[in-house]
C-alpha cells in the first residue's frame, strides 16, 4: 500500500446521528462496523435508547437538542432516524449548515417538502442519500441487473406486495399529520422505489388508488391513516403496475414482500422467504421454469448506509440523479394520495 492510499485508509467521517431508537442504531452500528465512521455526536431525547447507542460509540457526546449537531463544524455529515414529520426540516437544516445527509424514507410527507431538501442539497453542494435499503439487497440487485440487462425483454407488467401482519408499534405512524400517511408510506414506497428504479423512472401517466381503515374506503382528502391500498398504474409507455399494501392484515405469515416483473421474454421476482422481514429470495422465470438466481443468508440491513459513507468519503456532493429520483417517487406517492392531480 503506498503512503497515499495509507493516508486515505485512515480518514474516518465524524458523524452527528439525530435518533438513536431501534433504526438509527441499527444504521449507527453498521456504519461503526465498516471501519470508517467516527460518531461524534448523538441527538436522542430518550436515556435508554442514548444509553444502549454510547455501547456500541463510547466516545460520542450526548445531547439531547438536534441544534448542537447542526452548528457543530467539526461534523462531516448527519444521520437521521427520527419520526417522518421531522425528516424533511432536520435534513434541510443540516444541508443548510454544510453537512451530507443519510436519512430514514420518506424524505418528506409531501412531494414539496421532498424539493425542499433536494433543494437545499444543491446549494450546499452536499451529498444527500435516503435509505431506500431494498435496493442494496443481493436479491434486488440480482432483479434490477436482469432488467436492465434486457434478460426478460420489455417489462409490461409489474406487481407490487407488502403485507406487514403487525403494523406500525409506535403511535404516531397513526396520525396523518406526522407521518404523511399510512402503510402507502410506510411500506409502498419501498416497493414504487424499487419498480420505477428498475424501469429507469418513466413518467406515470395514470393512478387510481384504493385506501382502505379497518375494511371502510376513504373518501379523497380524509385526515385519516390508510392500513390498506390496492393502487393500479400505467407508464408513458404502457407498463401496468398493481401495488397492494397493508398493515395488520391477516396474511397468514408475518410478511409477504415480493416485486414481480414480466417481460415481452420472460419474468423475474424479489419475495421474501417464509414470511421472513429480512430474507429474500431472487428467481428468474421462463415459461414453467424457476431459475434461482439468490438466497439467504444476507447482511443488507445497513448497507444503504455503506455506501452513503464512501461516496461522502470520495468527496460526493450534490448527486442530481438520485435526487431527482426521490423528487419522483414523492410525486407518485402524492398522487396516490390525491395530493395532484
């Protein structure tokens, strides 16, 4: 190793974290596990969840205000993991005061808060990142190459699961106004993320949805959380896509989370395994033939985050790509809510 590359082995990014619950120090501890990450500051008004993140960051400063990890200068960048009413004004702030951002989805409640951020990432010319972690699994990233390497020929259809037999267990995922709505936001993002990255981002041109409040319909711009969509989709170039999601619905297994994709020559699906949160599997199809392209066991919980680390650590700033990416999924997500036409 020359003394350059020695040089760049040891830079370390100093880190502010604001919340530190069961997400943030997940994403905490696999950012201190990849061996470039320095956490110097964590925001978490909670002492048990403070207390269990100095185990895994001894020689962090606690505070229990976000302000002093803002306007500390010797910060390189902020992760966020705080409930979704605080995402858009805690990234927008920390953009504002120099520093890369990694946060939780959504990235806002609406598609305006979303630019907003995006925004603001622009100007400060500093790297902004969701964690949008289904892409980094091996068995999506088996999907997305089989698409966009033409294995399966034109995508026309796309169907879109995610049914979560528990819900949400902290109370405010329940009020509309913090957390911009229910299991669409919750759990359908991930999976209009996943589909329209895999498509390149084509223009929706139709949305009709569905939401549904313990079995009775909502009626368009009820102040009330949806715990069940069926929303279908059309593209510019006539790609169906059906997305179904749910929270406490009797799916007989904890989770049923799939991605499928047919093509003009064949299909291709994520799914996850056993009613598995964190397994998945990735299958190629030809007619009646299964071909298994991925299987368990993967670490991928943290790995969005990984990758947020280096492209910081490369020098990263504003990435118009990706950003416009979250701009659109915003966009499809307000529609499906009825926010635009």
């Amino acid at each position: 190793m020359t003394a350059i590359e020695q040089e760049e082995a040891k830079k370390a990014l100093a880190l502010g974290f604001i919340g530190v619950g069961w997400i943030g120090r997940n994403r905490m501890e696999a950012m201190i596990d990849g061996g470039k990450v320095q956490p110097a500051v964590i925001s978490e008004p909670f002492k048990e969840n403070a207390d269990e993140a100095l185990k895994a960051a001894p020689g962090a400063n606690i505070v229990t205000d976000a302000q002093a990890v803002y306007t500390d200068d010797y910060l390189d960048g902020v992760v966020i993991a705080t409930p979704s009413a605080m995402h858009a004004e805690q990234s927008l702030q920390a953009l504002q005061a120099g520093k890369a951002v990694f946060c939780q989805k959504p990235l806002g409640r609406t598609a305006d808060e979303v630019r907003r951020v995006v925004q603001a990432s622009q100007d400060a010319d500093k790297y902004l990142a969701v964690d949008l972690s289904y892409r980094y699994t091996k068995a999506f990233q088996a999907v997305y190459n089989t698409i966009t390497s033409g294995e399966i020929g034109k995508v026309f259809a796309a169907d879109l699961i995610f049914h979560n037999a528990y819900g949400p267990d902290k109370e405010w995922f329940y009020d509309i106004k913090r957390s911009g709505g229910g299991c669409v936001m919750d759990l359908g993002i991930h999976l209009v993320d996943l589909c329209m990255w895999s498509l390149g981002f084509p223009e929706v041109t139709d949305i009709k949805s569905r939401l549904y409040s313990k079995g009775k319909k909502l009626q368009a711009g009820e102040e009330q959380t949806e715990d069940f969509a069926q929303v279908s989709m059309l593209t510019q170039d006539d790609t169906a896509i059906s997305l179904e999601c749910s929270w406490h619905v009797s799916a007989g297994q904890d989770a049923v989370i799939e991605a499928r994709f047919y093509g003009t020559e064949g299909g291709v699906a994520f799914r996850n395994i056993n009613g598995s949160f964190y397994e998945f599997q990735a299958e190629k199809y030809k007619g009646t033939n299964t071909e298994v392209l991925v299987t368990p066991p993967d670490n991928w919980m943290g790995r969005a985050g990984l990758v947020w680390v280096e492209k910081v650590l490369e020098g990263q700033g504003y990435d118009a790509r990706t950003a416009q990416e979250y701009i659109k999924t915003a966009e499809v997500i307000d529609r499906i809510y009825g926010r635009q036409p």
